[in-house]
C-alpha cells in the first residue's frame, strides 16, 4: 500500500510536469500538443547517448537533453503551429499528432527499436516510510517537482515573460494592442513546454525503460487524464490531476493489475469519460 | 412564371443527364478494372490489394469524423479492433453466417462510438481527439490483451466460409463493400442530413435556429463511422484470418489521420486512395531491390511514417494560406453590389416580392397562423458580475410588431440570446404560447417557430446563396433523414421540389447570378438580405431580427421597412425587432421598449416612447431634472 502510493506519487509528479506543459501550451496555442511525450523521449536518448558514448558527466548530459527537447519544441512551434495560428482550431492538433507520428518512426530507425534505461541520477536509500524504501532518486523527482511548481509560479506571476504570456492566453487581441508580441508569448509558452517535457522525460527514464513512442503512450496519455481532470486551463489543476492520476494508476496496478491486463490504461479511460460526462470543466478548470 | 425558367431548366436538365451517363459508364469502367487487377498478378500482390480496400473503408470511416464534424478521431483503430474480434468472438461461438458476424462487427464499433461520441461531441471540438487517444491506449493495453475477448497475444481466428476460401472472391466482397460505403458516403451529403451535418459544422447557432438540433446530428454521424470501423475490422479479421492487439497500436490512429489529411479530408476518392497507397506503400517499395538493399526491409516499412509528419504539416499550411488568401480576396471585392441592372443595392431584390408571394406561391407553406404569445418576465442576467439585464418584462402579442431599443450595451443582444436559447445562465420566465421555454435548447425554440437573425450575419459562410436557402428548409421537408440517405422517393421528389422552389425565390427576386456564390464573399448588405431570406424560409411565427438595417444606406433602410411593413400586413406573424434607424421603428413598431443598462425604462407606442424624458436622457445623456 505505503508503496503503491509512494510510486504512484513520484510519477505522477513526473505526469505533472507534461501535463503543466500541455496546460501551457493549450492556453496559448488553443490545441493540445500531442508531441508533449516526444520532448521527453528525445530528451531521455539524448541523455543516453551523451552518457554511452562521451565520457561527459551526467550534469552535462541533462544540460544537452534539455536543450535538444526545448528545441524541438521550439522548431514545432515554428514550423508548425505559428503558420497554422489562423487556421481551423483542428489544424494545430492534426500537425502534432502528425509530427508525433514522424518523431516515433524516427526513433524506431535510430534505435533500432530497442529500449533503454537511463542510469540513475542519484543512487541510494533516503529512508523508510512504512517499511518502504524511500530512493534519492524518488526525492529527487519529487523535488525537482515541487521546484519547478514553486519556480512557475513566480515567473507566471512575477515577470513580464510570464505575465505577458498569461495576457496573450486569455486576451489575445487586447494583448496584441497594448504591444505584447504574440510570435514571443508563443515561443515562450512552447519552449517552456519542451523544458517540461525534457524535465518529465530524464526524471522518467531511470525508473521505465524508454522506448520508441514510449511516454506518448504513457506519460502523453496520463497526463492528458490529468489535465482533464484538474481543468484543461488551470495549471494547479495540472499538477494536482497528475498526482491523483499516478496514485490511481499505481493503486489500479497493484491491486486489479493482476486479475486485469492495462488496468492503468482502463482506469485512465474510466476517469476521462466519468469527468467529461459530470463535470467537463474539470476540478479546478474556468468553466 | 416561368415558362422561359422552366424551358432553361429543362435544358441544363438534359445535358446534365448526358453527362451524368457518361460519368456512370466512366465509373464502371474503373470498378471493373480495379476488380479485374489481381488476376495474373502475384498472390502476395493480391493480398495487399485486399488490404487495400479494408484500409480504403477505414479512411472513408475516418473521412466521416474529420471531414463532415471538424473532429479529431485518433482511436479509429480501436473501433476496428473492437469490430474485428467481436466478429471472430461470435463466428467461434455461434453458428451464424459471416455476413452477419461483419455486421455485429459493425454494430460492435457503433456502439462503442455512441458511448464515446455521446460523451465528448457536447463539449468543444478538440475533445474528442482527447477522449479517443485515450480510448486508444485502453484497447491496446486493456481491452485486445483480455483473453475472453480477443485471444490475448495470441491473437484471434476466424476461419474463412468455404465459398470465401478464394482470396479473389473475397477481394471481390471487399471492394464490393468499399464501393457500398463510398456510396453510402456520397447520399449522406446529397440531401437534408447532409446539409443539417454541414450546417452543424459550420455554423452550430445557425443550424439551431432552423431546428437542428446538432448533438443528434454529430452523433448519427460518429456512430455511423463507428459502424464502417467496425465493418473494416470484421473484413480485415476475414481477410488476415488471424488478428492480434498488435494490429492496433495506437501509432495506427496516428498513421491513419495523416492519410486521411493527405487524402484530403473531405474528398471521398482521395481518402479511400490515399488510404488504399498506404496499405501497399511498403509493398511497392519492397518491390525496388536497390532501395531495400540499402536501407533493409524494417526500416523501408518506417520510411513513410517519417515523411508523412512533414509533410502533412505542409498539407496544411498551404491549404491554410490558400484559405487565407481567399478570404482576404472575398473581402476586397464583393460582388452584391452589381446585383442587377438598374438596382443600387441589394434590399431592391427583397422589395420586388412581396412577403405572401413568398410563403404562399414559392414555398407553398400554409398561412401562419399567429396564436402564440411570447411572454417574458423578471428575466436576469449576470455575466461575469455585471449585471446584463436586470430583471426585465416583456411581451409580443400575436402578430404584433414590437421594437427593442436602446444605447450600446444595454442589453438588447443578451434578451434575444435568452428568448432563442443561447444564453447559457438566466433567471427568470420565457413562455411561447403557453410553452416554458426555460429548458428547451435552442433548437427546439426553432421548431416552435422562432426564427432570428444575427448581428455578424447568421449564414454559413462558405456554402453558396442557394445551398444556404436549402438549409433554412430543412425542417420544412417532410421526409426523414434515413429516407433522405436512402433515397427514397418521396425525399427525391421534396429535393427536386425544393431546388425549384429555391431557384424560383432567387429568379424572382433577381439574385439568380448568385445562385452558386458562397454568402462569405458577397457585400454585407446582400448577406443581410438572404439571411433574411433564409429566416424567413423557416415558416416562423415569432421572426426576432437584430438590428436588420445595419450596413445599409438610409433609403436601402426605409426600402427595408416598407417590406417589413408589408410582412406585417399581409402575413399574420409577430416580429421582435432590434433597430437603431429610427424612422424605421416608428413607422414600423406597434409598441417599443426602451431598455437602458439592463432595465426597461420605457414601453409603449412609438410617438409616445420618442418624447419621453427618461429615453431622451438614456439616448442624449441629458439629464433628467429633479431625478438626481
């Protein structure tokens, strides 16, 4: 039990991460970025291949990792979603799933279709809850978590990136007038989504293996739970809705997982359709 | 009227017919070619084919979610999953024939997408790419691993029927059901529910307003995709005679988008083409000894995948900048300005009908009868903790004409949304004729024949003059939709009647060059004009027009009232009117209410409500003396 909830805790602290980043980019882009997992898996191969073949150290192995997906992120944006601003809301969406679609055959090409696992970043036992052991590695996660979470908020607040970001989301006109540039809130907002993506993708790794398409099948799709759950436009619904989201999903495995194959994937559909059938707005969304 | 008309139209008729014929042979030849192709050709070639058309009626089923509802489905594969294994889960377990096993397939993937679509088609259009990604993954982990439904990894069997053993004869079922589903593809836009389904996906309010109700109409068509799914996965488990969960990953949702986009989502050949290249492009180019030396067999099958996400992404943009740039050009030039010779402006179309010619000679409706009332009272509402009205009363008798007038802001507008049902959160009483209108959807109001115009402009922008007019019919056709998708010949009949009827009204009035223009590029007084035409076409009883006159030149205005006049003399209906033009009310209105920052500060006869201290204060911002 004291297990279930403590894993169900560090991923979803990691679901929390990609899902912030869909929030974020859905506020801004209207569309959900379906290519939110692939920052992550980029990031993850990045990391691996640095600390396979380099003799580099792990901090800058992260350090690259984290730019590659941020500049995936920002190349989407870019390419894809900035020409596509004025097109049919559907357009946007269609484009990610696409690019998705490209960045996993990509990877099947490039690995080989093989699956890896990330060393860990910090080794040994914290302490014990419960008779459990508690890793570094899951502090870690959890910290980092709650950093980025306490760091969001004072840049959504307290800059003028942030602010103007938040403007051109819910005011796009009036934020065009008074001078924010938009092409820039868009950036921001996506390269803040790629550094999400990155971040959940190198905190994910040690604990799963990666492989190709690997988190847009569980990270993309648990977080996507999550935001539904906690509003689509609400970024402490995010957070929130995907830490219930890794409790659930940890919790549904250890106790019907056995009796029921995918029973994470079963319970992530029960929760979508239970909370778009009675309260579509979400937990903490602006209805 | 219309002997010259009648002549011309029997004349298109003819050549129409001759083409028509031509086009039919044409497109038998092809069937017979394309059915013909796998003789003499290699036996590993022939089975592509088949999966070729299995792949073809999944894009068709695709084409249904994106082309005709703007939605995003990414769990289509799981609706051929679902449909695959419940066909070789019943053929295992009960003696039934095959045909009927591909329909349980079928109904197997309808009820599935009712259960999703009845969920997430109420809610904003991207949801449901979410809901279905989501379905996605369940099937592939949850669902399609569950022995008792789909044999776990190991997949499921189903054996073929002794007169199928032939993988010619079963090309030939399959193209014959590709060629079903294109048919049935092609009714379903060619009458009523096509024209409600498109109006659904290009204008929601204005489909309300001619009583489409469009949840119904969203979700006839996802179950219908659904139902072809399901068909493709019963075929495609006939076909393969072995299918596993590892036949429907989620990444398939994703390859299969991207060919219905590349297709062109609302072509039908190009989908089922594109769809049909998909299924052998790793085939073909397996083919190409060279190419395969090179790069090997596995990473041939991913070349097509890694292309594709570029170039969708292409696909769009351009497509994107082409309707950008069509738009700006429509903008720049619009063509209702030289209607007709001799006219200056496009109301001079209106006012050569007259309102009883219109309802009584063209669309032949019975005379209205104005027996309802609309009774408004103590009607508040609050957005965003600004109090928008504010407990306001109001009535229209029978066949009266009553004005709703006021400054910017003062919540004309917002009344309207609540009488028509688009105002979500109100307080208050609304009754029609002795019915509640507080719970009724918008839609419903329409069938009880309130009909309104918009101050954008309540058409659907780009469909044409005449397809709008046709639309604005639709609860006017007495047949039912099913009748319309199979034909039948009393919705033959109403359809040919109609476009007469439609062509007449746009003859008569002299906007017959307009026919085939789409409403977005004409000039905004000639929209205003056949959105009035469209309105009025739904036989209303209580016809709510928001500022009709706005966009129009001082004698286009009066030219407007005078018709509008007229409407109320010869017709027996009641007309709620929001109007700044104020020799157009007062000639107009039997009563008027004045309404000022949420209240109604005066009602009554027009003469009266002009020289009223409190309107003149409201209006001119003079103020009221001993009042403050």
């Amino acid at each position: 039990m004291v297990t279930a909830l403590l894993s169900g805790l560090v991923n979803g602290a990691a679901y929390a991460l990609f899902a912030m980043g869909i929030v974020i980019v859905y506020k801004n882009s209207r569309t959900f970025n379906l290519a939110q997992g692939e920052f992550a898996t980029v990031a993850a191969y990045v990391a691996y291949v640095i600390l396979k073949s380099t003799p580099l150290p792990y901090s800058v192995a992260l350090i690259v990792a984290l730019v590659a997906a941020v500049a995936m992120a920002l190349a989407i944006e870019r390419l894809a979603i900035w020409p596509l601003r004025r097109a049919s809301r559907v357009d946007p969406l269609v484009a990610t799933a696409a690019i998705t679609s490209s960045a996993i055959a990509l990877e099947t090409i490039l690995s080989g279709g093989a699956s890896y696992v990330l060393p860990a970043i910090v080794g040994g036992r914290a302490f014990t809850i419960g008779g459990t052991a508690v890793s570094y590695e899951w502090v870690l996660v959890i910290g980092v978590v709650l950093a980025t979470v306490v760091l969001g908020g004072i840049f959504f607040s307290n800059s003028m990136n942030g602010i103007a970001i938040r403007a051109a989301a819910s005011e796009p006109t009036a934020a065009r007038i008074i001078g924010i540039a938009m092409g820039r809130a868009s950036m921001l907002s996506w390269g803040i989504a790629g550094l999400l993506g990155g971040l959940g993708g190198i905190l994910l790794a040690p604990v799963t293996t990666v492989s190709p398409g690997e988190f847009t099948a569980s990270a993309l799709v648990a977080a996507l739970t999550a935001t539904v759950l906690g509003g689509l436009t609400s970024i402490v619904g995010a957070c929130v809705g995907g830490l219930v989201i890794g409790v659930a999903e940890s919790l549904s495995i250890t106790y019907i997982g056995n009796s029921i194959p995918g029973a994470a994937s079963l319970v992530e559909l029960g929760i979508v359709l239970i909370v778009l059938l009675v309260r579509p707005s979400g937990l903490l969304g602006a209805r | 009227m219309g002997l010259i008309q009648a002549a011309g139209r029997r004349g298109v008729g003819d050549l129409s017919r001759h083409r028509g014929a031509a086009k039919a042979l044409l497109i038998v030849i092809c069937i017979a070619l394309v059915a013909v192709l796998p003789v003499g050709i290699s036996s590993s070639w022939n089975l592509e084919l088949g999966f070729a058309c299995i792949y073809g009626l999944i894009g068709l089923s695709l084409k249904l979610v994106v082309g005709s509802l703007d939605r995003v489905s990414l769990g289509q594969q799981a609706l051929v999953g679902i449909g695959g294994f419940t066909a070789a889960l019943i053929v295992a377990h009960l003696p039934i024939p095959f045909g009927l096993a591909v329909v349980a397939g079928g109904i197997a993937g309808a009820l599935v997408a009712s259960l999703i679509g009845g969920i997430a088609l109420r809610l904003p259009r991207l949801h449901v790419a979410l809901v279905t990604l989501v379905l996605a993954l369940a099937a592939e982990n949850w669902l399609f691993q569950e022995d008792w439904f789909s044999g776990g990894q190991l997949g499921a069997t189903l054996y073929r029927n002794q007169w199928l053993a032939d993988n010619y004869h079963l090309y030939l079922l399959l193209l014959a059901c590709l060629l079903a589903a294109m048919l049935l593809d092609y009714r379903l836009g060619r009458n009523k529910f096509g024209r409600a389904v498109r109006a659904v996906r290009d204008a929601e309010r204005v489909a309300e307003v001619y009583g489409i109700r469009p949840l119904s109409y969203s979700l006839s068509v996802f179950v219908i995709s659904g139902f072809l799914a399901g068909v493709a996965g019963a075929l495609w488990a006939e076909w393969e005679q072995v299918i596993s969960v590892s036949d429907f990953p989620y990444q398939l949702g994703l390859v299969l988008l991207i060919m219905v986009v590349i297709g062109g989502i609302t072509n039908r050949l190009g989908v089922v083409v594109a769809s049909g290249t998909f299924a052998i492009f790793s085939v073909v180019l397996g083919e190409i000894q060279p190419l395969v030396n090179l790069v090997g067999t596995t990473r041939l099958a991913l070349f097509l995948p890694v292309l594709t996400g570029p170039l969708v992404t292409v696909v769009l943009i351009r497509a994107a900048r082409k309707q950008e740039r069509r738009d700006a050009g429509g903008r720049g030039r619009p063509v209702g300005g030289d209607l007709s010779p001799g006219s200056t402006g496009s109301v001079h179309a209106l006012a050569r009908l007259s309102p009883s010619i219109i309802t009584r000679d063209i669309w032949r409706s019975p005379a209205p009868i104005a027996d309802s009332a609309l009774v408004v009272e103590n009607l508040s509402v609050t957005l965003g903790g600004l109090n928008v009205l504010r407990g306001i009363s109001l009535a229209v008798q029978p066949g009266e004409v009553v004005g709703l007038v006021g400054p910017n802001g003062a919540g004309k507008t917002t009344c309207f949304n609540c009488i028509s049902g688009y105002q979500r959160r109100w307080s208050g009483d609304i009754t029609f004729g002795g019915h509640s209108l507080n719970k009724l959807p918008a839609s419903s109001r329409g069938q009880l024949g309130i009909a309104r115009t918009f101050q954008g402009g309540g058409l659907l922008r780009g469909a044409s003059v005449k397809e709008n007019l046709m639309i604005s019919r639709h609860r006017a056709l007495g047949y039912s939709a099913a009748g319309g998708v199979f034909g039948t010949p009393r919705s033959l009949r109403a359809e040919k009647v109609l476009l007469e009827q439609c062509r007449e009204l746009l003859a008569l009035s002299g906007l017959e060059r307009l026919e085939n223009v789409p409403v977005g590029t004409l000039s905004y007084g000639t929209m205003r004009l056949v959105e009035i035409m469209c309105v009025f076409a739904t036989d209303p009883k209580l016809l709510m027009l928001d500022e009709p006159s706005s966009g129009m030149s001082a004698s286009e205005a009066s030219l407007l009232g005078d018709w509008l006049a007229q409407v109320r003399t010869e017709l027996n209906i009641s007309l709620l009117i929001i109007e700044h033009h104020v020799p157009m009310v007062v000639g107009l209105c039997d009563r008027v209410y004045v309404l000022d920052a949420g209240t109604v500060i005066a009602a009554d006869v027009p003469s009266n409500v002009r020289v009223d201290p409190a309107v003149v204060s409201a209006f001119l911002g003079e103020p009221v003396r001993g009042d403050t």
